[in-house]
C-alpha cells in the first residue's frame, strides 16, 4: 500500500504503508515544533525527513518494536519537507 499525506491539519500525518521513494509533505516554508514517528513496527526499521533541497531533518532507526520515536526541534525553519524512507508506522510533523 502507498503511503499518503494528510497535510489539512496540524499535525502533518503520513500513513499507509512503508515509503521507498520520496513523499512530499509540504512545499511550503515551515516552521517544525515536533516530529513522531509512532507504531514502529521491527527494530531496525528507519525513518528519513528530508528538505525541498534534500537536507537531512531528521534521521531515525528503531532500537526495538513498539518505541515511539519523538524529536522536539522546536522553531527548527524548513523549506519544503519529504519522507523519502520510513519502513513501517506513522510519522506526525507538528509546525506552525
């Protein structure tokens, strides 16, 4: 299943299934308050937030199933943001 992101509220949810190539989030200039990546699925799974100008925001590998993931850059300003890898769960961008 392809993943999808459901960008009409705060926070940003991505869902649906293990993401291989690049999903854009957003295009627009942000500013990120926190970042989720819940529902981990298997110890070594990653996640991958990328830019519009693919700079890393954040890169993350599950220590065990189940953990919660959680990253607080608060007033972190971005432009654009992508996942181009998360292999299971859901990750939530909050921003304003």
């Amino acid at each position: 299943m392809a993943a999808t992101a459901s960008t009409a509220a705060n926070p940003f949810k991505i869902t649906g299934g293990a993401v291989s190539t690049s999903t854009e989030i957003t295009a627009k200039t942000m500013t990120i308050q926190a970042i989720v990546w819940y529902g981990i699925t298997t110890a070594g799974h990653l996640l991958s937030v990328i830019d519009r100008g693919g700079n890393t925001i954040w890169k993350c590998r599950a220590v065990e199933a189940g953990n919660d993931s959680i990253i607080f850059p608060l007033g972190l300003p971005v432009s654009g943001v992508s996942c181009d890898d998360m292999d299971s769960g859901e990750l939530y961008i909050y921003g304003k």
